[in-house]
C-alpha cells in the first residue's frame, strides 16, 4: 500500500475483506436485546418528537453486522445536538467502539462525510446510515449533510517514541503480552493498526482448552491431562507441530486460564464443548459463547494500567535494529500520515496470521486463495510476519492454511448456531439426505468431506429439545434471525419440509434420521464411530441450515522457541524479538484443534510478555 493516510487504509482494508470478516458474536443477551429493540421499534415509526432538552428528536434506523441499529438524533436549528444508541447488537468493542468514535466526529464538526471505522466497517455503516434516516425524518437533507466538509480524527494523545517493550497487534496474544509485560513494571506501547482493537479473537468463539479446569473436575468420568491434550494436538496435527511448543501450550493452559479469570475478570460459563480431534470434553467457552466477551475486559484491564499505552490506527511498519539486536519499531500514524519510530529494546510480534489475505495464501498454498472466503478479522495480512522477514527471521509451516466447516455460504462468518454440532446435538447431512462423516472429527477432514459433496455445502439437522436444551439459539439470536430472514436456515413441523427448503432428498432424510435414532437407542453409530453420547432428533419442529467451509486459521508463522523468541534459519533467535499467537508458527502441524489457539495465544502471549519485560 503506497499511500499511508488513514482514508487509504480504509480503502484498502474494505477492497481486501471487511465484507467476508462478518458475522460472530452477540453484544448483549438476546432477552435484553429483544426488549431494547421492541422499544426502539416503537419509537422507529416515523415518530418526531421534542426532546427533553430543546430540539426535536428522531430515530433512525440502520442495518449492521448483527441486525438493526436504532438510534435516537437530537437536532436543533438546523445542528445535531446528540446521538444516542437506542439499541444495537453490534459486537462488544469493536461495533460500539465505532459508533462511540463516529458519534464525536459527526456532532463536533456537524457533517456525515465521515470514513469508517477500520475492524467495524459495517457498524461504522449501519450508524451512519441510521444517523441519516434520523436526519431525513427530521427534514433534513442527508446527502447535503454527505457532501460537508470531511471530518477525520485527530490523534488526542501522540504516540510514544520510547518504551521498555513494543506490542503488534491488539487481540488476544497481544493484550496477554502488554499486561503481562506491565505487570513487571515495564512501560509498554501497543500498537494495532485498526480503529479497534479485539482482533480475530473478538470474532471468534473465545473457547478454550484447558485439561483439569474447573467444569472437568465436577465430572468423575473426565479423565483429561495436559500430557493428553498435547498428544490430541500432535495426533491432529498429523505429527508435523513442534512436541515441545506444543508441550508449552498444554501444561500452560490451565494457568493461563486462571490468569484470565483472576488478572483479566473474564468470567466463563458452567459448561463444555467438545471440539472435533479432542479426546475428551475440555474446552470452557467465555460468557456469552463470545471471545469479545474476553478481549473487552482486557482491554479494559489494559487501558486502565498506567504502564501500558494503546495506540490504534497506527500500522507497523519495520523492525528498527541496532546491529544485531532489536532497536524499536517504526510505525505510520494512520489519522495524519506521519512515520513514527519507537526506540524499544523488545518487540512482540502479536499481529495475527494471513487468512484475511487471499494473495498472500495463495503465495505459500494456490490452493487456498480467491476460492475461499475468510472467518478472520480484517486485519490479519500477515504483516507482522513480512516485517520478521526482512530482518531475517525464518519461518515454518507456511503453506499449511486451515479452513473451519461450518461458515455462512454467502459471507465466510463463522456459523455458532452450528455449535449445535459441538455440543453434540446435531448431524450433518448432504444434499442426497445422508449423513457422510463423523460430526465431531478433525476440522480438515469434515471441511474436506463438505466440499466434496454436491455444490460443495452440507446441512446441519436438529431439534426442538436440542434448541432447548443449548439455549444456543437464544444465546445467537441475532445469527439465527438473520439467517432464517436471508434463507440460510430453515424451521418447520416436519423433515420434509426442512428438505423441500434447501432440495434436499426428503425420503432419503428421512432414513436418515430413522436410522440415527436407532443407533442412539443401540448406543453405538456404526456408520461413522461417533465419539460422544448420541442423542435422538425426534422433537419437532426441526431445524435445517447450510454451510460451507471458509479460511480460518494459518498454521505457518515466525519460527520461535519455548521462550518465545524469533529465529533465524539457522535456530539462533533475533536478540529482542518475540512472536506469540498465530504470528508464530510451528505449533498445531497441518491441523489446528478446535479451541486449541485460546490456549497458545494466552500461554505464549504471557510467555512472551515476560521474556521481553526482562530484557528491558
């Protein structure tokens, strides 16, 4: 990219993907949001009303990410005297954070030609677009409010030019890194280059694998180690990560896990899922079934800490050295334009992996480039790699690109009404009606298997007590609406009719399931080995909905060792460069396990943290 102003990058961010990084979590629970939008709704009609403080005050109505964004402008004499979310499903930290920074820009300078926030393009859209509806009710004339002169942020603080230890990227490993580092009273600077921060693990389901947590020690018939977890790992991995990182992760996770609880406030629900290549159930999942549920209070935690400063819209550039050994990182202030260096001798590498960059996958794989849509944050271009690059740093498992089975077959988002599946209550079924691979296998081979059935999609098949007893669908809400509203998901009293929805072979459904029921009377699937408790789908109404796999995971990354550093071809490490969470390669071989990459990114993001605090 050669221009560095912020507005390019905004460009250039939604050419590449903000559209295809859709669809994750929910920002409130469903009962909450359903009550908030019923009011907004009542209010959405039309309706022009004074406002308690003098003007006149309309809502306008907006389409995000998540479902319909309700809010309320007050103008007066011709100004907007303040915009007020009524209601909005948008993704915590990232959605809000968007309509927080645009509700600044458009009232202090009084114009709609504002850019969107990079991480919340859709939210940044959906607000403007219902601050413009407001407008219109109001008698205005939303495209002259368009034309005004454009409106940029202004940075309120400058970034930092010195601190004991640079971080890149603000998700997961990132924030672990930052806290961990300023726990050992160490000044840190945390750059990430969108207008948000959370990253793919915002947008992702946040669960966990953690052997011996809490939920597995109230179950007799768990027996689960880390010693075990790390074979599962290997074994799913086809025997290509490394034993010893992999031996990092799985002995660590448990106190990482503590770590977020007790350092970060993330709290967890009472329950367990079951990640396909997993031995036993050993993954805790973030309240809300949500990973911004997770990087919300981290960020939290951080912006609070007087050792650390958070700086967005700001993209890393180069790795500044001093011979052979790290100097501090330079940096383009996205808002202005103006270069930035900050001396440092630590930096973190927590920037992300590639699968948001279909070039660069098809660089190191040509068999995973346009054909797939992504599930990543938008942010995840593989920079923080290329940087490592250029200073020599070596790099393994690069051409190893995993894609997760069940996405939305028009947007690439992760489907988690089909954790349906994980909480093994569902089967998955083609278009002739039969079931054709285990539901809880390794994700390479159920994406494989999906896509080579007919149009390369399949349907997951469940039921009324399955919904009820999951909660998942209250709980996803705003994806199940949606999906029944564009056709992706169907509900009806009968298999047939659930058939008759998609084209697919209702008779041959029907065996289907008639045979399913009977194995789980039996105990035993014959068909596939099914490795949990079966459960009969025999409640109506049932569900039926389509997916397709997508890009989610780039197994290749920066070299490292235990300790986190950054290697060269050679094994020596690059004095005062560190690499933690999917930056860093190695780890998960040709196959990542579900939930295995909470537990690298906190392990190796603290491990990182602390290995780059000490050599300040």
């Amino acid at each position: 990219m050669t221009e560095t102003t912020r507005r390019a990058f905004v460009a250039g961010a939604a050419a590449i993907g903000a559209m295809g990084a859709m669809g994750t979590t929910i920002a409130c629970a469903a009962e909450k949001a359903a009550s908030a939008k019923a009011d907004a709704s009542a209010k959405a009609d039309g309706e022009t009303k004074p406002a308690a403080a003098g003007g006149t005050a309309t809502v306008g109505t907006g389409l995000g990410k998540h479902g319909d964004i309700h809010v309320e402008v007050v103008t007066d004499g011709g100004k907007i005297v303040r915009i007020t979310v009524l209601d909005s499903r948008e993704t915590p930290g990232l959605g809000d954070v968007a309509m927080r920074k645009l509700t600044k820009l458009i009232v202090d300078n009084q114009t709609l030609n504002v850019d969107a926030v990079t991480g919340a393009t859709l939210s940044s859209v959906a607000f403007t677009t219902a601050v413009a509806d407001a407008l219109q009710q109001a008698g205005e004339d939303p495209k002259a409010w368009e034309k005004r002169d454009h409106a940029a942020p202004t940075r309120e603080t400058a970034i930092p030019t010195s601190a004991d230890v640079v971080v890149v990227g603000g998700g997961g490993a990132g924030f672990a890194t930052a806290i961990t580092a300023a726990n050992l009273e160490k000044k840190v600077v945390l750059v990430e280059k969108l207008g948000t921060f959370g990253g793919s693990t915002a947008l992702s389901g946040g669960e966990m694998a953690v052997p011996g947590n809490w939920v597995q020690r109230q179950d007799p018939s768990i027996q689960d180690s880390p010693d075990l977890m790390a074979q599962d790992m290997l074994t799913g991995g086809d025997n290509e990560g490394d034993p010893d990182l992999v031996a990092v992760i799985a002995n660590g996770t448990l106190d990482a896990s503590q770590w977020l609880t007790f350092e970060g406030g993330v709290s967890w629900e009472h329950d367990l899922l079951f990640f396909g290549g997993h031995s036993v159930k050993r993954s805790i999942i973030p309240t809300g079934h949500v990973g911004s549920s997770i990087t919300t209070k981290l960020f939290a935690r951080a912006a609070k800490m007087d050792g650390i400063t958070l700086v967005d819209d700001a993209k890393a550039t180069e790795i500044v050295m001093d011979g052979e050994k790290v100097a501090g990182l330079k940096v383009t202030d996205l808002i202005d334009g103006s270069e930035v260096t900050i001396k440092a001798p630590a930096v973190v590498l927590a920037a992300g992996g590639f699968g948001a960059n279909p070039t660069m996958r098809a660089q190191y794989n040509p068999d995973f480039g346009d054909r797939f849509k992504s599930t990543d944050c938008v942010g995840a271009q593989g920079e923080g790699t290329v940087m490592a690059q250029a200073i020599g740093a070596d790099t393994v498992d690069m051409d190893l690109i995993q894609v997760y089975p069940t996405c939305d077959v028009d947007t690439g988002a992760l489907l988690y009404v089909d954790d349906m599946r994980l909480e093994s209550r569902a089967i998955m079924v083609n278009k002739e009606g039969d079931r054709f691979v285990e539901e809880l296998d390794r994700r390479d081979v159920l994406s494989n298997a999906i896509l080579s059935q007919t149009g390369g999609v399949a349907y997951m098949l469940f039921d009324q007590a399955a919904a009820d007893d999951t909660q998942l669908l209250d709980v996803h809400a705003d994806e199940y609406e949606n999906l029944v509203e564009r056709g992706k998901l169907v509900k009806a009293d009968t298999l047939e009719e659930c058939a008759e929805a998609f084209g697919v072979d209702a008779d041959e459904l029907k065996r289907t399931v008639d045979h399913w029921n009977e194995m789980c009377d039996a105990g035993k699937d014959t068909d596939f080995n099914y490795r949990d408790t079966m459960t009969k789908i025999d409640t109506p109404p049932y569900y039926l909905n389509v997916y397709t796999p997508a890009v989610h995971y780039t197994m290749g990354g920066l070299r490292i060792d235990t300790e986190a550093h950054v290697l060269r071809a050679d094994g020596t490490p690059i004095a005062g460069l560190y690499a933690a969470g999917e930056n860093a390669g190695g780890k998960m071989g040709t196959n990542r396990l579900g939930s295995t990459s909470m537990a690298d990114i906190f392990v190796f993001g603290r491990i990182a943290g602390s290995n780059a605090a000490a050599l300040a």
